[in-house]
C-alpha cells in the first residue's frame, strides 16, 4: 500500500529535479561548450568553472519585473511560456531510464511523447501570436510550418521502428535490443537481415536530423534566427516568461535525445555483454547526443526556411517513406522464409 | 583616340561655341602638324635623294672608268614614284575625316589634349581640361543649370558612372555651386566634374535621378544641406537629417 | 478579440528592421514592405547617426579634421585618413617621402584585412554561424596589436599627417607584421575556407542570391568589392594608381557571377592580396625621413581638388574645395557604402527576408560612414 502513495510523489520530484537540473545546467554546459569551440573561456566567475551561473541567472531572471506589453493577448501571453515547459516536463513520464528507474509503463508511451511535442509547438505559436509584433508573428509562422513538415517524416521513421519491434512501448522497445551494441536498431546485424543493417542507420540520421529541427535547433533554428527575427516568438519577453522559454528548449532537447537513444541506441543496455547495463549508461547516451547537438548549433550556419522545408517535404519524407515500404518488404519476405 | 578627347568631344555638343573655336584651333593645330609633317617628309625625300645621288655618283664615277656611261637606271624612277604616293596618301590620309571630332592617328605630341588656361575673371561655359596630378580630375565641365541634364546623358550614354554630387556656398558671390563628379569604371580613367552655379536666393536644378538612379540620394543629400531644389526629383525629402527638418547646415550663414 | 496586426486587404504588412536590429550593425532602419516573408519594396532610412562633419571640417583647419576621418568609418580608419591627407596635399602641393608611402601602404592594408575579417565574421554571424567571427576576431586581434604598436589607438587610428606619417615604424613592427603574415597565411586555408567557405550550408544560402549586375553597379555608382563582385575590374589602387601602388605586385580579384556568394569571394581573395602587398612592401621599405617639411599652418591656394583612394568598403572620394584660407571652404565625403546601400532597395525587391540580409551583410555597411 505504501508504494502506491510515494511512488507517484517521489517519481513527480525526480522528474522536476531532473528536469530542473537539466533545463539550468544544460545552459551552462551550452555556453561554456561554446566558448571553448570558440577560444574563449565561457562562465568561469560565478563558482569553480562558473558552475554557479545558472543559480545567478535564475535569482536574475526570477528578480526582474515580467512585462506585459501594451497591446498584446494577455492571457495567451502569460499561459505560452508555461505551455512551452509543461509538455516537456510530462514527457518525461513516459521514459524508461533504465528497466527500474520507470515512472510509468505506459503501453503507448511513443504516442503519447509525439502527442506532447505536438502540444509544445503550441507554446511558440501562442507567445508568437499573443506578442503583437512582427517579428514574433513571423516566427510563430515559421514554427508552425517547420514542425508539420518535420513531424511527418520523424513519425515515419518512428513507425520502421515499431514495425520492427511490434510495440509501441517504450521499455519494450529498449528491452529487445538487449545484449550489446550489435543487438542496438541503429546496427540490427543479428535477429535481422543484412538489408535492415544497411537501411537502419539512414533512419537513425533522418531521425536526428528531425529531432534537432523538432527542437528548433541551429542549423535549423527558424524561430529564433536572431539575426533575421531578433528572437522571433521570445522578442517581447523578460525575465521569467522569457526563462521557461529556454528551460522548455533545453528540455525538448533532453526528450529527444532521450527518444534517440531508446529508439536507436538500446536505451540504457551497456555496448557489450559483460559490463553491467544501467541508468548510467542512458544518461552518457543522451549526453553524447545533447553533446553532438550543440557542437552542430556552434559549427553551421543558419539554413534558409524554405530551403529547410524543401528539405523535408523533397528529401525527408520521401526517404523516410522509401525506408518504411522496404522495411514492411523485408519483413513480409523473413515471414515467409521462416 | 583616348578616352579623355573622346569625352571632350562628346561634352563639347553642349557648348557649340567652343566647339567651333575648339575645331578651329585644332585644325590649325592639324594643318600645322600636316605642314610639319610634309615638310620633314619632303626634307627626308630630298635628303634621301642627295645621297643616293650622291652615292650614284660615285659609283658612277668608278663604273664610268669601267664601262661607258648608260641611261639612267629605272630603279631611281621608281623610287622618287614611290616616295611621291607615300607623300600623297599620308596627305590624304591626314585630310579624310574633315568633320569635328578631328581623328589625329599618328599625332606626334601625347594624345591628350593639352590643359587649359585659367581663364581671368569668371569663367565662361564650356569645358576644361585640367592638369590630373594637381587637380585629380581631368574634365571640368561648367554649364548652365539647365544643361545638366543633357550632361548627365551624355557621360551615361559614355558608360561613366556618378560618384557624388555636392554643393559649394559661394555666399561672396551670391551664388550656389552644384558639382558632379563623374569617373569611369569600364578600365580607362577619366574623371569629370560637371559644375553649374544658380542663384543663392532661388537655389533650382533639374534632377538627373531618372538618369542615374545613384544621384537620388545624393541629391536628397544636397538638398539636405544647401537647400538647393532639384527639380522633378521623385522624393525630395530629408535623407540624413530628421525628417522634419527646415534647416540648410552647409550654407555659410547658418547658425545654429 | 482584435486581430493583433491590422492586416490591409492585400495582407501587405510594413516591418521596421532597425534601427536597432542585430542584422543592421549600426543604426540603420530599412523600411520593409513585406507580403509575407517577401520584400515588396525596400526603403533605407539613413541619419541616425549623422554627425554633420562636413560643417565640422569648414569650421577648423585642415589638421583639425583630421581626426574626425577615421570616426567616418570606424573599420578602416586609415584609408580615410589617407584619402584626406591626399586630398590635402594634392591641394598644397605636397611631396610625401618615399619611406612614408611605404609605411602608409603597409598599414592602410593591414587595416583593410582587418576591416574585412571583422566584416567576415559579421556576415557569417548574419547567416547564423556564431563560431567564425570569433576566429576571425582572434586574427584581427594580432593586427590591432600591432597598429596600436605603431599608431598608439587601436580603432580610430589617426595615423597620417601631411607629408607623412606620424611616427617612424620600428623593427618590432616589421617582425610582428612579418609574423602575422606568416600565421593568418596558415590560418586562411583551415580556418576560413575549410570551415566556412566550403560548408554547403553557407553556400546554399550564398548562392544565386541578390544578383546585381554590372550595370546595375554603374547607375548606382556603387565601387569596392560590390563591383568587383559583379566582374568589373575596377581597384582604384591600380587603376587610378596612387602611393606606391604601381611598384607593387597584386590582383584584383573579381567573379562574375554577380551574387552574394562572388562578394564573399572577393572580400576573401583581397585578403590574400593585401597580405602579398604587405610583404612586397616590407621588402623594399627604403630609408629616409617618414615626414616631409610641412608649415605648421597650410594654406593651399583657392583650388578645388578631388582625389581618390580604395577603401575597405570602395572608392573614398574627398572633393577639397579652398579658398586660400587655413581651413577647406567646402569639403565633401564621397563615402562608398552611401552608393553601394542606395543600390539595396532594387535589389532586395521580391527577395525573402533572410535573402535580404544576406545581401546587406554582402555590401558591408558601417553606417557612420553612410550617415556622415
């Protein structure tokens, strides 16, 4: 009786201090990643290695006066920076840290992360449209239309995936590629055949490329794009509305990576057999990616909104079609073989 | 012909004036170096002819111990023919384009027109070649307020290029200086600065912003700071200073 | 509830970029009416920052302005200052030693790749690449480092005097230049055309975008590496030779293609000339006094002159109009990016809003220059 009463409360702090920990400090590792790819140092007043930075941006964020505009949506304008946190934060929900560490086992768990992303876009095409300017309007405009094109051939890849494993639960999904790296879906060498081993690791670069794009991240960052937007749907934002913005986004990078690194990466299996498998394992998986997705914001430019939507609609989908038929092909064929 | 006399020959269709006199000096100019050049042309035949009399002559002289003496050999016929058609085309040459501009092939002088005086007191219209190693610009052009235009389409039609427009505040005078200045890009140099002076109290020229579509802001610039109305000017509004400003700054007796 | 933005029947919206905008580097405000995310028409709105330094120059004598040229354009302060002193001494009449020509061409180029390194990464910046401009602020740092050696400022560099420089370079100077040469020389094929020049994003972006054609350049009067972009040959500092230019060995870079992608080459190819100039100049700096003798007052006689010099940005013009008093009568500043920014509202009609910026970032504006 008593695990049902604490289990819920004590996975609801995990997930807000996890979420917490996570939106502050990846802003950190952000900056002071930038600054050494840049030469420069990054935070180092604020604590050793400027650690304390995220404390003293929260005490100034949380200090300064939340400005409402004249003119704007006021209940839109105060409800978008909550709504760009609160799906983040529930998604976690859904997510399988290791075969313990679990808040719910939910049967349709992958559904029900897509559903929540979904929502978060939301966030920016409300800020966008409740801030009464320009430069936000446009913004909201690009989101909208960069998130359809790229769910679209994020959720095809998704479904290969399902196709696969026959579930659409996540900690089913992470379970089956136990047993070392080679078991993982980005190198199905064994349990699949050869032509799988070949096409998984495109769907793996098409899903990473959707999730960077999802999360509106650089090269792929039209919303923001401050040197055309100046912070596109943040423009009229201060203090904390403008802070639950980045938290959302940091937050929505932790998701995605989390998503990458079950759907593809074995979840929280260790590479080889004999190391023991855990928690550990996930949280390096993420990190590397997280990692890899920041080195990616640092290194390229911008790309152009329509050129970034002729992507998906001309190259994306089309491939990630392509992979979903050969997939359903092959496993028609290895059907009829065994 | 260099790109400096064609321009000034193309500028000179404003001043028929000066183009007349211009003409004339440079076809005094040209007949003079026409008579220069027959006559060193005649002197050199003449020079050649002594000597090769003279060289005849002594061979002559020692064929003569040799042989009895023949007719005169066809070849010296042929020679002073020869030199004679050369002395006949090169005139012809030299005469065939009568019309202004005066085409001068083989010009013994550089093929830039020499620099003009500076004329005492003020100047008539018409155009100037100036000295570029002191002045920096080769043409100067100065017309009436009207002719600025007609200016502006010849150099255009020439392939130059505006560089600025600028005004002076002659205030002494009581009146208002408007310069362009002109340079080409295309690979040969030659600057021109085309110059009109207008009343100080009714400051008006006609735009050349249809013309070149460069010389809308600067005129907007100038007229930012001199007051100076260019008429038929699309958008005649303040460009550097504020919008609502009533002020000319550049003129001498402005004040603050 | 009210539509936020009060749409006219054909959904033609008007959007202020500036004057504070971080595209615009400076206070100018272009006036966007867009349809959409494409420009309808593109008015530039200049004089935010207006100073009026022509009245300032009429008002004191001619050493006195000097200092206000490199305020003009804070990026290559020197070629200002040198198409003033020009100017000025055409007009007096003033021999400028053999060793202060040199030593005016070896830092008037260093402050031109210092002028187009900090465009450079300002440009990147504007396609969203934040990385280059620090790469590229690491090697305008050593040349700074070295002007303030030889100058004493580091920005506003008032270096030239009439009939010379300010002060003799010494051998420090020379090695450091030496070694700078040495090290952006390395520096440029890794660093530069590796990582930026070469990346497919940046070059998607570049690429047939913001055409202007060679004509397009002459109405306009626009010079510099715009020009140049669109396959005009044209470097005043050789076609209108001045200083020691002719002595030296260089090319003038220009492509075709007339796109953004032709002016970034162009800007990135005059860094290597300039570094070539460099070099040849060390190599035959002569001795000698680096300052002719000069009457502490001038008083040119009443001419009005005009000369030019290849800025960072174009052909700086000074028309120096005298009338045989210690200051100009009249000086006008023929500033280059004021022709090249007039050309921006024909060219960015019909262009998406991040094409649009792209362009701008392509003419290299610094905007005191423009508004004077």
């Amino acid at each position: 009786m008593d695990t049902s009463i604490w289990r819920p409360i004590l996975y609801l702090i995990g997930i807000m201090a996890f979420a917490g920990v996570n939106a502050a400090w990846l802003g950190w590792c952000e900056r002071k990643g930038a600054g050494h790819i840049q030469r420069r140092c990054g935070p180092k007043e604020v604590g050793p290695f400027g650690l304390w930075q995220p404390l003293a941006d929260g005490i100034k964020l949380m200090t300064k006066q939340l400005i409402v505009p004249q003119g704007v949506d006021g209940i839109l304008f105060r409800v978008a920076p909550v709504l760009a946190m609160i799906p983040a934060i529930t998604s976690m929900v859904a997510i399988p840290f290791s075969e313990t560490l679990h808040a719910r086992a939910i049967d349709l768990s992958v559904l029900l992360i897509f559903a929540l992303a979904s929502i978060g876009m939301m966030a920016i095409l409300l800020g966008g449209w409740a801030s009464n300017n320009k430069y936000s309007l446009i913004s909201a405009a690009r989101s909208v239309s960069q998130n359809v094109a790229y769910e679209i051939p994020m959720l095809v890849t998704v479904i290969t995936i399902v196709m696969l494993t026959g579930s659409m639960n996540l900690e089913e999904i992470a379970l089956q590629q136990k047993g070392g790296f080679w078991n993982w879906n980005i190198f199905p060498v064994v349990g699949q055949s050869i032509a799988q081993a070949i096409i998984m690791p495109v769907s793996f670069i098409l899903f990473f490329i959707c999730s960077v794009a999802e999360t509106n991240r650089a090269p792929f960052d039209m919303a923001e794009a401050e040197s055309e937007l100046v912070a596109g749907h943040m423009t009229e934002y201060g203090s904390m509305g403008f802070g639950l913005f980045m938290m959302g986004e940091y937050l929505n990078i932790v998701v995605g990576a989390c998503l990458t690194a079950i759907l593809f990466l074995g979840g929280w299996d260790s590479p080889l057999p004999f190391i023991p498998s855990g928690v550990g394992w996930f949280l390096l998986k993420i990190y590397v990616l997280i990692f890899t997705i920041i080195l990616i914001r640092w290194t390229y430019p911008r790309t152009q909104i329509y050129k970034l939507l002729n992507l998906s609609w001309k190259v994306l989908i089309p491939f990630s079609l392509a992979i979903l038929l050969l997939t359903a092909i092959f496993i028609k064929i290895e059907g009829i073989l065994i | 012909m260099s790109i400096l006399r064609e321009t000034k020959w193309a500028l000179l269709e404003l001043f028929p004036e000066q183009k007349a006199t211009e003409g004339e000096a440079e076809k005094a100019a040209r007949e003079k170096h026409r008579a220069d050049a027959r006559a060193k042309i005649e002197a050199e035949i003449k020079a050649k002819a002594e000597a090769e009399a003279k060289a005849k002559a002594k061979s002559e002289a020692k064929e003569g111990e040799a042989a009895a003496p023949k007719k005169p050999s066809p070849t010296e016929e042929t020679a002073a023919e020869s030199a004679a058609i050369d002395l006949a085309a090169k005139v012809k040459s030299q005469a065939a384009p009568q019309p202004a501009p005066p085409e001068e092939p083989e010009e013994p002088e550089s093929d830039e027109p020499p620099v003009s005086l500076e004329h005492e007191g003020p100047r008539p219209f018409g155009v100037m070649v100036r000295s570029y190693a002191a002045r920096g610009y080769h043409l100067d052009v100065f017309c009436a307020p009207d002719q600025v235009v007609a200016a502006a389409e010849l150099l255009d039609g020439a392939g130059f290029s505006l560089e600025a427009v600028t005004g002076v505040d002659w205030i002494k005078e009581e009146q208002m200086e408007v310069v362009y200045d002109y340079t080409i890009t295309a690979g040969r140099l030659c600057r021109v600065a085309v110059r009109t002076r207008i009343p100080r109290s009714a400051p008006e020229v006609p735009t050349i912003s249809h013309i070149c579509p460069g010389a809308n802001w600067h005129e907007r610039e100038t007229h930012d700071f001199f007051g100076i109305k260019f008429t038929g000017h699309p958008y005649l509004v303040p460009i550097l200073l504020p919008e609502d400003a009533d002020f000319h700054p550049l003129l001498k007796d402005f004040t603050p | 509830m009210t539509l936020p933005i009060q749409c006219t029947p054909d959904e033609i919206f008007i959007l202020n970029l500036g004057p504070q905008h971080p595209a615009t580097h400076g206070v100018l405000r272009v006036k966007l009416t867009m349809d959409g995310e494409y420009i309808v028409e593109a008015e530039p709105v200049l004089g935010y920052i207006h100073r009026m330094h022509e009245k300032m120059a009429e008002n004191g004598t001619f050493a006195q302005f000097m200092p206000n040229t490199p305020r003009l354009d804070y990026l290559s302060a020197l070629s200002f200052n040198q198409g003033y002193c020009m100017a000025v001494e055409r007009a007096a009449g003033i021999e400028v030693p053999e060793r202060a020509e040199y030593i005016r061409t070896i830092t008037v180029e260093l402050n031109r790749i210092s002028s187009h390194l900090l465009w450079y990464g300002a440009f990147v910046m504007d396609l969203g690449g934040f990385t280059p401009l620090l790469y590229a602020f690491d090697d305008r740092e050593q040349i700074l480092d070295l002007l303030e050696h030889v100058t004493g400022s580091r920005l506003t560099y008032c270096y030239y005097r009439f009939g010379g420089v300010y002060n003799d370079i010494d051998d420090d100077f020379v090695t450091g230049t030496r070694a700078f040469v040495k090290r952006l020389r390395s520096r440029l094929p890794i660093q530069y055309r590796d990582l930026v020049t070469g990346n497919i994003i940046l070059i998607k972006r570049l690429k047939d975008i913001g055409f202007i054609s060679a004509e397009t350049c002459r109405k306009y009067g626009a010079t510099g590496p715009v020009l140049r972009g669109s396959g005009v040959e044209y470097d005043v500092r050789k076609h209108e030779p001045y200083s020691i230019y002719p002595e030296l060995d260089f090319d003038i870079p220009h492509y075709p293609e007339g796109d953004c992608m032709a002016r970034y080459m162009v800007r990135m190819d005059e860094i290597e000339q300039s570094l070539r100039i460099i070099e040849q100049a060390l190599d035959k700096l002569p001795d000698g006094p680096y300052q002719a003798k000069v009457p502490k007052t001038l008083k040119p006689p009443a001419v009005d002159v005009y000369s030019a010099v290849e800025a960072s940005k174009g052909s700086f013009g000074c028309r120096l109009v005298c009338d045989g008093d210690k200051g100009p009568y009249r000086l006008k500043l023929r500033s280059p990016s004021f022709s090249n920014l007039s050309l921006f509202g024909e060219v960015s009609e019909g262009l998406l809003l991040a094409d649009a910026l792209a362009v701008m970032g392509s003419l290299d504006l610094v905007i005191p220059e423009i508004d004077r």
